[in-house]
C-alpha cells in the first residue's frame, strides 16, 4: 500500500490513515517522511475509492517538526530518496501541504508534541481533533529560524491576529485547551482517543456525496481571498454542477426512501 521506514499508510474503509512514524525522535521530519507523505497525499487523490484521509503520529506524538540534527549537517536518515528530492526539488513543500491541497478532507489526529514543523503541517489540514495534553506552538524564533512551512501566511488567515502573532513572535508552547480557544484546533477529547475520533469524523464525510464534499472543500479555499461577489460567483460556477450528477439524484431518492444513499461518483 506504499509508506516508508518512516510513514505507514492504512486503509480504514474509505479512508487513509498516514501515519508519522519515528516515535524515538518524536516523529520529526525525515526525508523518508517526507516523501511517504508526499506519495501519500498523491495516492489519496488519484484513488476514487478513498473519500477522506487521517493524518496522525505513531507513539503519542504527531511531530516535533525538522530533524534539527541534520538541519545542523550531521546527516538525516533515508540517503536512499535523495533522488526523489533532486528530481523533484519541490516535493518536501508539498509532503508538508504547503504547495499541495489534497482534493479530499484531510483530518489531523494529534497527541502529544505538534510543535515548529508538526504545527506547520497541521495548517495545510482541514479538520483537528487533539488529545487533552497535546502540546502546539512554533518554536522556530526562539532557535533563531523562520517558520517557513507557510505560518506567517496561513497562520493569521486561521486565527485572530493578535493570536496569531504571539504564537509567532513568541514560540512559546499552548496547550490543546488554548489552541482550541483561539480555533487553531477544533476539538480536545480524551487522550489516546484523537485516531478513534478523526476516523468517526472521516465516516461521517465518507457518508456524504463524494463529488459534493470535493467541491464544497474547493470552494472554501478558492474564495477564501475574493470579494463576497467574486466568492458567490465562483461557488455558483463550481456549486451548481454538482446537481446534475447522479449522486446528486441518488441522495434525493435516498430521502426520500428513507434509506442509506450509495454514491458512485457520477
């Protein structure tokens, strides 16, 4: 099913669950994460049978962001995807959802550490779930770094701006209480329970209309910057389509039989 060393990729009915998985270093980013993430991502896309994807961390952690000891030059795991790399100078941007959107819903899974990289890439996902002690922040001013995985953009796009700019220019940690006050993440459960919720979630969006949940997820990122006029116009354009597809048909007779709809992506 794909994955690498340090990402093991899982089908749960229709979802994919990719998991971070180097708990000893608390998940930090590999080059084999990397490029298991990125080929995951492209998997979920290309695979019609796949309606939601999970990200989530191996061990009780999500990610406690770049592998700094190769940042510093002392070598980084996974020599054997350079290639990758060097073909595709892009592709660690787009394993980090920074210059890629998966067309399907993406729903984090957090326990434990999601800091510096980890919160970075939970900025590209489009539903959070975190375990009660997990810990978010970006730390990258404090070790002298910029947060470079697209927070000084996304960050204040998601959240308030003054909050926003103190987890930035601060790098202090916030508890999953705080980070879902501020609507950085949207649900705090018990711990060890975030993989259990997310999938929930996933079957509840695996339930709906294939195409209708694409294009809804499409039009929310694609009028996010335009005028409310520029915004209506677009969801008219990318919204209206969807009523003449057989899915679209199915779930009104669905209802109106009082039965489960089966949607076949028509």
């Amino acid at each position: 099913m794909g994955g690498t060393e340090h990402l093991t990729v899982q089908r749960e009915g229709a979802t994919l669950v990719l998991t971070l998985n180097r708990p000893e270093a608390k998940n930090a980013l590999s080059l084999p994460m990397l490029v298991g993430l990125y080929d995951g991502w492209l998997a979920a896309d290309e695979d019609d049978t796949v309606r939601s994807v999970v990200l989530t961390g191996a061990g009780g952690c999500f990610c406690a962001g770049m592998d700094l000891k190769a940042l510093a030059g002392k070598g980084m795991d996974g020599e054997q995807y350079r290639d990758r790399m060097t073909a595709d100078p892009d592709l660690h941007w787009k394993a980090m959802l920074r210059h890629h959107r998966p067309r399907k819903p993406v729903i984090a899974a957090v326990e434990g550490h999601c800091v510096a990289g980890g919160t970075e890439i939970l900025q590209g996902t489009d539903i959070r779930i975190a375990g009660a002690s997990a810990t978010f922040g970006l730390f990258e001013v404090k070790r002298g770094l910029f947060p470079i995985g697209g927070s000084t953009v996304r960050l204040p796009r998601q959240i308030a701006h003054t909050h926003a700019l103190e987890m930035l220019l601060t790098g202090r940690p916030y508890s999953a209480d705080e980070a879902a006050r501020i609507g950085l993440i949207g649900r705090v459960v018990p711990d060890g329970t975030a993989l259990e919720q997310a999938l929930d979630v996933a079957e509840r969006i695996n339930a709906c209309g294939p195409l209708a949940v694409e294009a809804v997820k499409a039009s929310v990122y694609e009028t996010a910057e335009m005028t409310e006029t520029d915004g209506l116009a677009a969801e008219l354009k990318r919204g209206w389509p969807v009523f003449a597809t057989a899915d679209a048909k199915e779930g009104a007779r669905a209802f109106a039989e009082k039965r489960p709809p089966v949607y076949r992506r028509a």
